[in-house]
C-alpha cells in the first residue's frame, strides 16, 4: 500500500492500493487492492526515465477526485486529473484517463477503457470491454452494452479528433461501433453489432452496417413489453 501525505481519504483502502498526490477519496468509498488513483500523465512519467518511483509520482502528481459511497474494484487505474462523482462503481481492470468527468450513480465495467478528455453524466450503464476516446460525451441514464467501441478519427491517423455525442436516455447494444464524429440522439436504440456512420435521430432504432433506421423506439419498447409479459 502506498498513500501520498497529501491525499485526503475519508473511505477504505484495501490492500496494495496506491493513492498519489492530493487525491481525495470520499465517505464511506471502497479502493479496491491494487487499484492505483491518481496515476500521473504519459509527459510526466517519461520525464522521470529511469528515476520512477511510487514515491517520485506522488510528487508529479495533481491527484483524482473520488466522491462518496464510491467502489473502485481491484486492479482498477484513475489518472491525474479525473473527477468520479458520488456512487459511482468500477468493474475490475477499469482504466480512466486524465481530465475525464463521471457523474453520480455510473457503473463501468470490468476492462473498460475511458481514454482521457471524455465526459459521461449521471447513472450511465456501462458494461464490460467498452473503449472511449478523447473527446466523447455521453449524457445520463444511458446503457452501453459489452465491448461496445466509440472512435473519435474519421481517416485514421490524423490529428483531428471528432467525438461522438451519445445523448440521454440512448441505448447501444454490444459489439457496436460509433464512428467519429456521430450523434447518437435522446432515447436512440443502435443494435447489436451495427456500424454507426451517420447521425442517429431521438427516438429512432438502428441496426445493421452501415446502421439504418428500422423502427422507433416507442415500436421497440411496446416489443420489450410484450416480450418480458408486461402489459
């Protein structure tokens, strides 16, 4: 276990958790062993070579921000910079870059990779094996199914980011992949495996690659109704 003197925890560390910088962990939050919080940028680690140490990344570091009634699973890694609101959970192996904001009551699952400057909002589902990128927002009550890929570069590589807008209330099945620069509209539904290349109206459902428009949502819901036998 390593605890910066300048972290201020007011939650439980388990383990060989490691906690740099001025982290703060909040009430009644649960570190996971071996998760690591407040792990310095990529330019500060190269800039210690061969001198790193927990000990010299404590002082490179600004730390996170972990809210209260919070558990972040073992083996799990938050970035310098990254900001977890009040009831937020973590799967296993999660990885969250810097700059990144999470809202209150979000679940990301075991494997999921946050890849810095994204913004998720409040009691989001996201499941396991999910990538996002730079420069992705996602908005609130919104569910992402496994290993769902969000891209952020239309002509790979290029310098240009162009993220993608999921807004409220949206679902993504699994495997599905958003291409840069889309917008996923309110109550939108992309199915399983669809190809995203193109803007998804609110309220519309898609599947298929590329993704078409196949039926509305109120359409699917009165389908989920009748399948779970509700009236």
């Amino acid at each position: 276990m390593f605890i910066s003197k300048w972290a201020l925890i007011d939650g439980a560390i388990e383990g060989e958790a490691v906690i740099l910088g001025p982290s703060k962990i909040g009430v009644d939050t649960i570190i996971g062993h071996n998760a690591i919080i407040g792990y310095p940028i990529r330019k500060k680690i190269i800039e210690l070579g061969n001198k790193s140490s927990f000990d010299r990344y404590d002082e490179k570091s600004d730390g996170a921000i972990i809210g209260k009634n919070c558990i972040i699973r073992p083996s799990s890694t938050i970035y310098e910079g990254v900001q977890v609101g009040d009831s937020v959970e973590t799967g296993h192996c999660v990885m969250i870059r810097e700059k990144t904001k999470i809202g209150r009551g979000t679940r990301i699952g075991t494997y999921s990779v946050i890849d810095g400057n994204v913004e998720i909002g409040d009691k989001n589902n996201i499941q396991t094996g999910v990538y996002m990128p730079p420069g992705t927002s996602v908005g609130s009550n919104i569910f992402i199914g496994p290993y769902v890929t969000v891209t952020n570069d239309k002509y790979p590589p290029s310098p240009k980011i162009s993220g993608v807008t999921i807004c409220d209330g949206a679902a993504i099945g699994c495997r599905a992949v958003l291409i840069a620069g889309v917008k996923i509209g309110e109550r939108a539904l992309v199915g399983a495996g669809a190809v995203v290349t193109r803007d998804v109206p609110a309220g519309a459902v898609v599947l298929g690659v590329p993704a078409k428009v196949v039926m509305s949502r109120e359409e699917y819901d009165t389908k989920q109704r009748d399948y779970v036998g509700e009236p």
